[in-house]
C-alpha cells in the first residue's frame, strides 16, 4: 500500500528501528525491493533520483513503482521518494507527477542558503501535503576528493547548526553527515557517534536520515539506529549486486539470449541484498 513516507519514518523512530530507502532505476530493481520487502513483511522506502527521471521518464517511472506496489504487495507500507533533489523545478516537477515525499539537497550551499532554498521548498511542498527531507553537512561522493583523504570536519553535521535548520525551514527529516559517504569505501573509519546522538537531542525527535549506507556493516548500523537514525539509504549496494550478475551470467559458456532471463537473474541478486538489509536495519515482520 503506497504509504506516507513521514507515517514510515514516525513509526520507525517510535518503535527504535530503521527502514530502508533503496534507490530503483528500472522494472528489475523496483520488483526486486518489493518483492524484498513483501517477504520480509517489511515497509520500505522506494526513492529515484533525478537522473532516474531523465533515463525511465520521471512519470513513468513513479507510475511502474506505485502500480508494482498496489499489484503485487498491497499489504505492505511503501513510500516513493525524490532522492537528492537539487533544484525548486525538479521539485515542482515531482508535486505535478504526484510524489508525496521530496529530498531537497542544499547540502553544498552556504548555511544561509541552504535554509533559504529549502524554507522555500517545505512552505510550497507543505501546502500540497508533501513531505520534504532536507539535508545539513554534506555527505561526500566516493571519488570527489581524488586519491586525497577526505577533510571530514569540512562535512560533518554541526548539531548546534541542525537545530537552528529544523526549526528555521520546518522540513520533516534530516539527512546527517557523521563520517559517511556515498559509494563505496571512502567512509571515515568510525563514524563520530556522539555527534549523532547530541544531533537526535538537539533536533526535537524528527526523523534522521543516513545516505551512504551501502557498506555498513551490522554493529555500525545497530549503533547509529539506538542513537536515532530512522532511514538507511541504499544504491551502490544494489548497483553492484545487478551488474555483477549480468556480468558473471554472460560469462557462462551458455549465455542466454533470452532477455528476461538474463534480468531476471539480476532481479534475484538485488533482493538478496535488500533482504540482507532489511534484516540488519531491524525492520523485518514490522509491516
Ligand atoms: O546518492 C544518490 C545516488 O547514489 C546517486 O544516484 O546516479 O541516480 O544520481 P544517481
Ligand atoms: P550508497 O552509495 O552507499 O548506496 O548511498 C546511497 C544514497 O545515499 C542515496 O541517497
Ligand atoms: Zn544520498
């Protein structure tokens, strides 16, 4: 059943554990998190980017994960989602298509106009009965330093400053930088747990948002949800559980040109790891 995503989070934070946001991109990846989901008896959080829109078509591809959803787990809470939203257009774009859940990302501005942009975003989002997620700190891409270390302390949340963001836009999550990153290995070695919980204190009981969360593995992910993270967002994960397989399918001496086949192996792999998840973010048999 297509689902507040704001419902999800709340009773996510309520109950003291987390959900996953696992990005799709295409017919495979949505079947695969829903049949995930629906095995696990779990709800989750189905999100596309704007890049997704560009390739799928941001109405067709809102209208397959819905109609997934509604045709084959009506029994299951599912939230659809803006991921990474950067502009007020896409936004605009995502209310006329019908979202009722928008990340605005104004994480690489200034203070100042990060709340500015993202004030701008909740106040016409609101009115509409959309929910927006804003993000404060900055949550680093795998590569974007080159072979430098990442300067952590440049990204990392500052709690006072998140408690000042929440009140002054009125958003409804807040994504969090406290050591981690987007894809693969560039993570800080241990993320700063403390800075999580003074963030939780500080910020009213509003759900917290961790992007990033392909490589974390059990104690973190355990950790970071008993100090308030209520979402994990999951792509790369899902990216190379695909890829690897079609790879490793068309190495076989019989290569299937059956198409379907062939995707369908793909679809396989990536709900196993959405399982996997599933079972760690503790959000199994909550549905
Ligand atoms: O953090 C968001 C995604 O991993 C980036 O995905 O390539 O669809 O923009 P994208
Ligand atoms: P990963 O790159 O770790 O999968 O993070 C995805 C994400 O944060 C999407 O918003
Ligand atoms: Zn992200």
């Amino acid at each position: 059943m297509i689902t507040s995503v704001k419902e999800i989070l709340t009773k996510a934070k309520e109950g003291g554990y987390a959900v996953g946001a696992f990005n799709t991109v295409n017919l495979e990846t949505t079947r695969a998190i829903v049949d995930a989901a629906k095995k696990m008896h779990s709800p989750v959080i189905i999100q596309i980017t704007e890049k997704t829109m560009e390739y799928a078509g941001g109405r067709l591809i809102y209208h397959l994960v819905k109609n997934d959803v509604e045709f084959y787990a009506p029994e299951i809470p599912v939230g659809i989602h803006l991921d990474h939203g950067k502009s007020f257009e896409i936004i605009q774009h995502c209310a006329e298509i019908g979202l009722t859940s928008v990340m605005y990302d104004g994480s690489r501005k200034k203070y100042e106009d990060n709340v500015e942009a993202t004030k701008k975003v909740v106040d016409f989002c609101h009115e509409k009965g959309i929910d927006v997620q804003g993000e404060l700190g900055s949550v680093p891409y795998l590569g974007e330093a080159g072979s430098r270390e990442i300067n952590w302390e440049k990204y990392m949340t500052d709690p006072n400053e998140a408690e000042r963001f929440v009140k002054e836009t009125g958003i409804d999550a807040l994504a969090v930088a406290i050591g981690n990153a987007h894809g693969f290995v560039r993570e800080r070695s241990e993320p700063d747990f403390e800075r999580l919980s003074k963030i939780n204190e500080l910020c009213g009981g509003i759900p917290l948002i961790l992007h990033g969360a392909s490589d974390w593995e059990n104690g973190k992910v355990a950790e970071v949800i008993k100090r308030g993270i209520s979402c994990l967002n999951v792509d790369t994960a899902i990216r190379m559980a695909f890829v690897d397989r079609i790879i490793n399918s068309a190495k076989k001496e019989e290569v299937s040109f059956d198409i379907r086949k062939l995707l369908e192996e793909a679809r396989e792999a990536v709900e196993e790891v959405v399982k996997q998840k599933i079972k760690y973010f503790g959000s199994e048999d909550k549905a």
